[in-house]
C-alpha cells in the first residue's frame, strides 16, 4: 500500500512536471513565433526602402535638358570655323573618292 502510494505520488509529480515542461515549450515557441514576425515585418520594411532607393526614377528634367542644349550651342559657335573646315574636307575626300569606286 505504501509503494501504490508512493507510485501515485511520482505520477502526480510527473504529471505537474510534464505540464510545466509544456507550459515552456509553448511559452518559448509563442515568442520565437512572436520573434520571427517581428524580424520579417522589420525586414520587409527595410527592402521596401532599399527598393524604393534603387528604382527612384526622377528622369532628366528640362532644366537639364536646356543646361546642355545651351552649352551645345555656345561650342558649335565658338568651334564653328574649325567644324565648318571638318566637315568640308569630310566631304571632299568622300566626293573626290567616290569617282573611284
């Protein structure tokens, strides 16, 4: 009768142990849940603004546009005689040698 009781005794204190044991696990599997989302929520977050970073397509705008049209001018006025002679001595050798082919 002692050792039945004895026996009934250890169930009992393994019961409450295993029950402990399972408290743990779903405590620690809740916040390594709980920790998970947060990191991919942070993350997301995160390549969110890397992507945004690396696909910012602003263009060229027209002031840009204008700045290089105007410096395009002011070279083709400024080298205007020596371009004027490029071009011509272009054209001759292309003329002067297109009676031989």
């Amino acid at each position: 009768m002692k050792e039945m009781k004895k026996e009934n005794k250890m169930k009992m204190v393994c019961k409450k142990m295993k029950a402990q044991v399972e408290k743990v696990v779903s405590a620690f599997s809740q916040k390594k849940k709980e920790l998970t989302e947060r990191s991919l929520s942070w993350a997301e977050s995160k390549r969110g603004l890397v992507v945004e970073k690396l696909s910012c397509n602003q263009g060229i705008s027209t002031i840009e546009i204008i700045l290089i049209l105007v410096v395009l001018i002011a070279l083709i006025i400024i080298f205007r005689d020596r371009l004027m002679a490029l071009i011509n001595s272009i054209f001759e050798t292309i003329t002067s040698e297109s009676g031989s082919v």
